[in-house]
C-alpha cells in the first residue's frame, strides 16, 4: 500500500529495487510522517507533488534520490529538504533583518554626518572670527592686551559648546580603572585615615601589592580591596622617599591635579562658559547632581585615575577637570600657603546649603563675587594679625586664633590656622551680608599635613613640562602649547591662546601665565622665551614659533585650542588652521595658504607674500 513516501512516488510499487528498499523505507520519514502537526510549521511542501517538483527544480534526479537510500544510516531526501528549508529560511531572515539594520545604520550616519558637517562649519566660521580677533588684537592693540586676550579666551571658551552635547551623548564611555601599586621601600605602612597620626592599620613588605582607587592631593593611596591608606611618597620624612609605585604593565594614570598639594586638599575654579556637570558617579554616563557655574570655586581632597576629581563640600560628587573635546572645565589655583582650603571649603559649602531654589544650578553671580571678597579681607586680616603677634603666638592662643598644639607645627600651618579663625569668627560678628550668605558656616576637622617643611612645599611643575618638551610632534599636537605650568599658550593652569589672560595677582590668584619667561635675542630683536621654548613678540605675546637649539632657527609651534577639532600652527606672528589632510587654513582669508609636513615640522606655504616673511626670518 502506498504510504505516501517518496520511493512509492518516484517508481511504480511492484519494481524490483522498491521491494527491496521497502523494509529500508519504513524506518524513514515518510510525506505522511511529515504533514503531522510536529513538522508543519517547519515543513514548507503540502504534498509529495510539490515535494517532487522542488527535486526537479534542483536538478535532483529521481533515481539518484533512490540511490541515497542504499545507505543504511541516511535520513530520507524528504528530512534533507525540511532541514535545507528551514536553514534558508531563517538566513533569508538573518540576511533580511542585517540589511534593514545596515540600512538604518546607515541613514544614522548620513544624519549624523549632516549634523556634524554643519557644526564644522559653523565651528570653523567662529574659528576664523576669533583667530582675525586674535591676529588683529596683537598686531595693533598694545595697551589694551589683556582685555583683548580676555576676550579671545571667552570665544574660545564658547567653541566648546559645539561639540557638549555630542561629547555628552556618547563619545566617551569608559568607567573609571582602578590601579594596581607595588611596595617598593622597606615597608609600607597602611593607616586609618591619609595622615601620619592616624591608627596604624597593618604593614605590606616589599614587593606587595595592592590594588587602588583613589589618591589624596598629598599622595596617599586609598586600599580597593581593604580599609586603609598608604602614602605613595614620604618626601624625606623620616628619610624615606617613595613608598610605593604602579605597575607598568597597567595604563598610564591620568591624574586631574598631577602635582603634590601640601594641604591635602585643592581649589579650582570652573572656567568652562557654559558650566560643568557634578556627576553621582566617575563615569559620563552617571547621573548629573549639580551644575558647577562659571567662576564658582571647588574643592577636591581626593581624585582617581581617570581625570576625575571627587568634590569635598558640597555638591557631593565627582566632575572632570580637563576633556580632549571640550578642554579645560577646572583650572587649578597655585600658591595658596596663606589661605586654609579646608576652611574655605567649608564656607563655600555654607553658601551652597542655604535655602532657596534652583541650588542643583549653583550659586548666583553675586553670591560667587561675594564670596571671592570674603577670601580676599580674610587674608588681609590674617596677615595683619600674624605679622602684629608672630612674635607673641600666646596672645592668638588666648584669643582663639591657633590652639596650643599648633605652636608645636610650622609657620605655615599657623598661618592658615589664623586664617580659618578669622574666617569663622567673621561668620559669627562679621557684617550682616556674610553672615547671611554663610549662616550655618562650621570649621570642619582638617586632615594634618605630612609633618615637617617637606610637606608644606608645593611640587613645582618642572618635571612635567620636561615631559611635555620631550615629546614627538603627534603627542606635542594633543598637549601643543598647553604645559604644566600654564606658560606659553595657556596651559593646564592658564586660559587658552594667551595665558596671560588667566594670570592673577596675589593670594587667591593664578600666577601669570608667562612667568618664568626670559627676555632671547633672535635675529637682531628681542622677544620673549616661555619655559618650554615658544617665542612670543611682546608687548601683547603673541606667539612667533618654537625655538630649535639644534638647527638655531625658528620652527613652527603646534598645538591644541580647548573646545577646537583642529591643531592651531603658530608662525611668526601669524595662525593657521591644520585641517586632517594637512593643509593650511589662513583665518585672515578662508584660504588655503598650505600644507605642514608632520615628520619635518615645515609648512609649505603657497602664498607669495607669507613665502617673502618666512624667507626674511629664516
């Protein structure tokens, strides 16, 4: 009896090699088998017909499919058919599905390709308007430089606000690394707390290590995987120097504040235009507390090795201090021996608890001004009072201003014990408006020092520039003429194009961005040398190129604006754009003038009249 199988359809019953083949037969799948409910769904032929006609249309022959069953362990053609079916089927859907995703993917980039092609426009049209600002604002403004270079530092502030969103909204996705350190002295002692008097914790023999997550602004390590710190370097305390040291096997730290901070704790200022988020956690993608307005004061005891600092005070959380795309957001305050940060950590604190709305959004101008003031007359009472009674410390006993342990510490930790006391005695009987603007203001428990002058002494930036100046032309276009004293072309500490413009005077100041400067001769005048070599022409600093002791000559200068997509090249007195393919944009014209070859460090300028400047400095 025909069971509906493909034998019985392919030859008449009563031949030879279906008999044979029958009893084979009955242990396979048959059409019948096939059409019950358990194959329907994957099973794409109705009858043996249309399974017949799909042999046909693939060339099968039916007396080679009668021929695959002579093998006793095959599967009928039948079963081959359902399985081939169902693996097309679902690579025609795989095929499909990747096609329409490939096509979304790619109206996303052409989208996103329109967007960023009009934001490079417009970014490079304020590009050129600021360096025509700058261009002129050198060659005929002498009296007035420091406002003009104010004025170009705020418009380059502004390019950052073309690419904030964008950078916001997933450029950067990395989650903040621990670091693992290595015992590299005698011992290394863990304590309680960052200081020297804490409780002693345990002891880690040399060659130990340790895995760790943050780092105080004095170099104390906190322990990841158990309670307790250690201090990476002693700076000759008890004549032991370093103490511990990270492996180099992982990546490079990127530390916010890569200089010793004595007091254990740092000041910056927000300097970004448009503000700079606080985020919950070390990561782009954490949820934004707070808004840090432009000029506002922050104060950081700790940081990771991410570029993140973790804000002591209030707001609570963790904020970059410099961004590849956007550019400088915090610049870091040098030379603050006479002010006690811990104190005004806890009055900026103060200001930013009180009562009222829209505190996420930070403090209003005039409360930041008034602020600011306060620094300023405390420390000029401070002084008054330190210089009147030095001589007589037990009278700033009795009155209040240092307690009696302090005698047994330095002059500078006495120095910003006054501070702090004149500081919170102004909280309590000082003018109506500051007791207002810091009611509720209390002196918080400051972490000591390490002991002796060692820790008092700020670290200079020397090390760092050297780095910088060492080196090659790639790295030198991502730091340019940002180093780490804020020379030159304002720097990790100085505003951008013209540090000068972020140089204050003073206590509770920036130092001027072009300190450190020497008057150099070249080519019968006399310009001004920043540390790591640029040149600028005075009186409005504006820069000439890089000096080359080997070849004694004048090479071009590189380097990165904040919140600009391209390299800026200096050369005698005149900026132009590096665009990707290595031309010369002139900002004067919108032209291109150029191309700069990377690996010589020369430009090739086309223009007939920068050729005749370039031949008469060479």
């Amino acid at each position: 009896m025909d069971d509906g199988g493909w034998w019985s359809v392919a030859r008449p019953a009563s031949s030879p090699e279906a008999s044979q083949l029958a009893g084979l037969f009955a242990a396979r799948p048959s059409t019948r088998h096939f059409m019950k409910e358990e194959y329907r769904e994957s099973y794409p032929f109705r009858t043996s017909a249309d399974a017949r006609y799909e042999l046909r249309r693939q060339n099968i022959p039916t007396t080679d499919f009668m021929r695959m069953f002579e093998a006793p362990l095959k599967d009928s053609r039948l079963y081959d058919l359902r399985v081939h079916h169902g693996a097309t089927v679902r690579a025609r859907t795989a095929k499909a599905a990747e096609a329409t995703a490939l096509e979304r993917q790619a109206e996303s980039m052409r989208r996103g390709r329109r967007v960023r092609e009009l934001t490079s426009a417009e970014q490079m049209r304020q590009l050129c308007d600021v360096m025509r600002t700058m261009h002129r604002g050198g060659r005929t403004e002498s009296k007035d430089g420091k406002q003009k270079r104010l004025v170009v530092s705020q418009a380059w502030s502004s390019m950052g606000n073309l690419n904030y969103q964008e950078a916001k909204n997933g450029q950067h996705q990395e989650e903040s690394q621990n670091r693992t350190y290595e015992v590299i002295a005698k011992t290394g002692t863990v304590k309680a707390e960052p200081h020297m008097d804490a409780k002693l914790k345990t002891k880690k023999s040399k060659g130990s290590r340790f895995i760790v997550s943050e780092m105080t602004m004095n170099g104390w390590l906190k322990l990841e995987n158990e309670p307790g710190w250690l201090a990476a370097h002693l700076r000759g305390v008890q004549d032991i120097g370093e103490v511990a040291a990270p492996l180099e096997t992982d990546p490079m730290l990127e530390l916010a504040v890569p200089v010793y901070q004595p007091q254990g704790m740092v000041c910056l200022e927000v300097v970004f235009k448009t503000g700079v988020p606080v985020r919950e956690t070390p990561s782009r993608k954490a949820k934004t507390v707070a808004t840090l307005k432009c000029g506002e004061y922050v104060f950081a005891h700790t940081q990771n090795f991410d570029g993140w600092l973790k804000l002591s005070g209030k707001p609570e959380g963790w904020v970059l201090a410099n961004d590849s795309d956007w550019g400088e957001l915090l610049r870091r305050r040098r030379r603050m021996n006479d002010i006690d940060l811990w104190a005004m950590c806890d009055a900026w604190a103060a200001a930013r608890a009180r009562p009222g709305t829209g505190r996420s959004m930070g403090l209003s101008g005039k409360e930041v001004e008034a602020l600011k003031e306060l620094e300023e007359r405390t420390v000029m009472e401070a002084k008054a009072l330190w210089q009147e009674h030095r001589s007589n410390k037990e009278y700033l006993v009795s009155e209040g201003y240092l307690a009696g342990e302090d005698l047994l510490k330095t002059e500078t930790w006495m120095r910003q014990r006054v501070f702090a006391h004149v500081l919170e005695k102004k909280s309590k009987s000082g003018e109506g408006w500051l007791r207002e603007l810091i009611s509720g203001f209390k002196l918080s428990s400051r972490v000591p020092p390490l002991p002796g002058i060692q820790g008092e002494q700020e670290e200079d930036d020397y090390y760092a520039e050297q780095q910088a100046q060492a080196q090659s032309f790639s790295q030198g276009l991502r730091k340019g003429f940002t180093n780490a004293n804020g020379g030159a072309m304002g720097g990790a500490m100085g505003g951008p194009m013209g540090g000068a413009m972020g140089g204050q005077q003073g206590h509770g100041a920036f130092d001027p961005a072009f300190e450190g400067t020497k008057p150099f001769e070249y080519k019968g005048k006399i310009y001004t040398m920043a540390p790591n070599g640029v040149l600028f022409d005075p009186p409005n600093q504006v820069p000439m190129g890089i000096w080359n002791p080997d070849t004694q000559r004048l090479d071009p200068a590189a380097g990165m604006m904040p919140g600009c997509p391209y390299p800026a090249i200096s050369y005698l007195g005149r900026t132009y754009i590096l665009l990707p393919d290595q031309r010369l944009l002139d900002p004067e014209t919108e032209e291109i003038v150029g191309t700069f070859n990377r690996d010589t460090n020369e430009m090739d300028l086309q223009n007939p009249t920068l050729l005749q400047e370039v031949c008469l400095h060479v």
